[in-house]
C-alpha cells in the first residue's frame, strides 16, 4: 500500500467490513460496535490511511488550514522557530495549511471563521488574547497546559518540566556542585511556574538552599550576564548556574569568565604553577603574594580577585558548573559546551500538530493529553564528557 493513496476501501477489504462502516468507525458516528471501531482504526493505522482533507472540507464547511499562536517573544527564539517548522510540516501531511496568527490575537469569533483548529503554544494566564483563542468555537491544542480559566475543553502536548529541572539539579550536584542557583523564567506560563516552584520544592528535599533568581522569559545573553554576575558577586558560594530562558547560557558564561571562575570544573583549577625555582624545592603557601616594588619568586601566585604583580601566576577562582534548561545553537556551540535539556522542538511541534489533526479527524477525543519526551545532554560545562 506504500506506492498509492490508501483509500476507504482498501481499509474496508483489509478490515472485513463496508466503507460505510469504515466511514461511520473513522468518524465516530453511525451504529458501529465498539470492538469494530477498534478494528477499523487499527487497521486504518497501520496501512497509513490519511482522509482525504478536500472531502472532508466540503463535508465540514472547513477552510483547511489551522492556526498557531506564538508568545510574543518567539520571533527571535530558537525554540519556537523550530517548533514552529515541525508543526507546519505535520499540519501539511494532512493537507492543512498553517495561519501564523499575531502575538496580539483577535476576536474568537474571526479567527473561527478563517481557520479550522487553533495551536496555542505556551500560553500565559496574563495574555489577554488566550481566552479568546481557547473559545473561538474551534478545536484548540495548546502546547503545555493553559493555566488560567478556560471556557471550554482543550487539549493539550505536555513536558514534564518539573522533571527536566530535577535532572539537572541532581546532576551538578553529582558532579560535586553544594550550592546552586536557578535562572528560572519570570511569567504565568506552566513553563515558567514548574521551574520556579521546582527550584523551591527540590531545594527543600535535599535540605539544600537553592539560589533562585528570575529573569525575562526571553532573556538575553547580556540580561543573563547581568544577573549573573550580581548572582556571584553577591553570593559567591554558588558553585552552579542553571539559565532557563532559551539562547542566555553566553551571558553567564561570560559573567564567569569575568569573574575569575573556572566553567565545568569544582576546583580552583591550575595547580601551583610548578617549583620555585630553587632546585626542586616546595612550591609556595597558597596565595602566597610577591612583595610589591620587588621581583616575584618564581611560581608566586596572585590572590584571586586582585591584579597579579608583573610575572606572578594568577590562580583561577573556585570552580562553576553552567547548564541550561533549553537546548540548542547558544549551547552547543559555546566555549566549553554547555549541558542542556534537549526539549526537541521540532518533534514537539509536530506532536502538537498531530494532535489537533486527529481530533479534528475524530482519532481523538477534545481534551486528550499527550506527553513528549525531553533528554539531558551533559558537555564540558558540569565536567561532563561531550
């Protein structure tokens, strides 16, 4: 059946039943026993029979394109740019086209009448446009859970964001980290709130007190720096750095840099700079200081935090372990690699596309959750092989 389109009626031979009750099995209506639906939809899915989307508009009045709703912010996100390419490549499987909508939104009423399903990606309980969209009177899919009042039943395509942050605060503590910080995301999406609380709730159970600051939901490399370094300078016992908001693990890189902290190791790092010069001798008391207006013994080390006099080592400060809660281009390419939660957007688009597809071909109830999955990449940022 791969070298054609799979009709109703290949599925009905197949099947052992009549189109009409594979028609009524698809759709969800008609006297159709339940045991034959089953049947009928398992084999549908296996030989891979899509409806065909031209029919199915004229049966429905449907303009054969569906909507997608992005936070404001997504223009110049990574993340969403690639959800958004998996969701359209999936919509256009079952031959919808996809509406980008305006951050702003519009009336329910107007969206309804130009699109058939609505995608609303991350919503926050304070966008004034959701409410709108989730009662636009058409199937809505919202991609993490909405958490304000909703009029009518959505779907929805979750992560478990609680446990991706959990993973990443028990792997900086494995790697030796005793007091880490949390860059968590500011906002009312359900991102942005399982972060912040988990923080809170993991901190408790481990009886350990996590540093926890908040930033913009978009937050910029140079934002990220900015909080770092006032995080560090404030606190320097942090010895780990968890950055949520996509693209912002340079800014804190670069905070450390300056800082004098060693990305992706505990230690101070470095050694003593070798022998004194004397024969083989001991190398000096650590932090050990060259007299000023005098020449330095060889391997005489700077105190951290002040200039070194001309030929003295300076000795890198304590160590810092960096991850971040989004995987993508801003982690992977930075210098040391930073360890990231693999959110997989692309596919995360198309699960949420698929969704609203099948509940729009009935193979899906209205208020269906689907969970997707994510996966820790550890680099060279927690001491971690790349």
């Amino acid at each position: 059946m791969t070298s054609r389109t799979v009709t109703l009626l290949d599925v009905a031979r197949a099947a052992g039943v009549s189109k009409s009750t594979v028609s009524d099995a698809l759709q969800g209506s008609g006297r159709v026993a339940e045991a034959t639906r089953d049947r009928v939809r398992a084999v549908a899915e296996e030989l891979g029979y899509r409806p065909n989307s031209a029919a199915r508009r004229l049966r429905r009045a449907s303009t054969g394109a569906v909507g997608l709703h992005l936070p404001a912010t997504a223009t110049r996100l990574d993340y969403y740019m690639n959800l958004a390419f998996g969701a359209v490549e999936r919509a256009q499987e079952d031959g919808l086209d996809m509406v980008l909508l305006a951050p702003s939104g519009a009336a329910g009423g107007r969206i309804a009448s130009r699109v058939d399903g609505l995608l609303v990606i991350d919503p926050e309980a304070g966008d004034s446009a959701v409410p709108g969209l989730l009662d636009a009177g058409v199937p809505v899919v919202t991609g993490e859970r909405y958490l304000g009042p909703s009029a009518g039943p959505s779907a929805a395509v979750v992560c478990d964001n609680a446990a991706s942050l959990t993973a990443l605060l028990d792997h900086v503590t494995e790697r030796g980290a005793r007091r880490p910080a949390v860059l968590a995301p500011s906002g009312s999406s359900a991102w942005a709130t399982a972060l912040r609380a988990t923080a809170r709730s993991w901190g408790l159970a481990h009886g350990v007190e996590v540093a926890l600051r908040t930033m913009p939901f978009a937050a910029t490399p140079a934002e990220a720096e900015e909080t770092t370094r006032a995080l560090l300078t404030a606190d320097p016992a942090v010895d780990a750095v968890i950055c949520a908001p996509d693209g912002s693990a340079p800014g804190v890189l670069r905070a450390a840099t300056a800082l004098g902290r060693e990305v992706g190791t505990m230690g101070g790092g470095g050694g003593t700079g070798g022998s004194n010069g004397r024969g083989g001798g001991t190398p000096p008391e650590p932090g050990t200081i060259a007299r000023p207006g005098t020449p330095p013994e060889p391997g005489t080390i700077a105190r951290p935090g002040t200039p070194p006099e001309p030929g003295t080592i300076a000795r890198p400060g304590p160590g810092l372990l960096v991850a971040a809660c989004v995987d993508g281009p801003a982690t992977r390419g930075a210098e040391p690699p930073v360890t990231a939660v693999d959110l997989r957007p692309a596919a995360y688009g198309r699960a949420c596309a698929e969704l609203l597809c099948d509940i729009l071909a009935d193979r899906a109830a209205p208020d269906t959750v689907r969970r997707h999955a994510w996966s820790l990449e550890t680099r060279a940022s927690t001491g971690s092989p790349g």
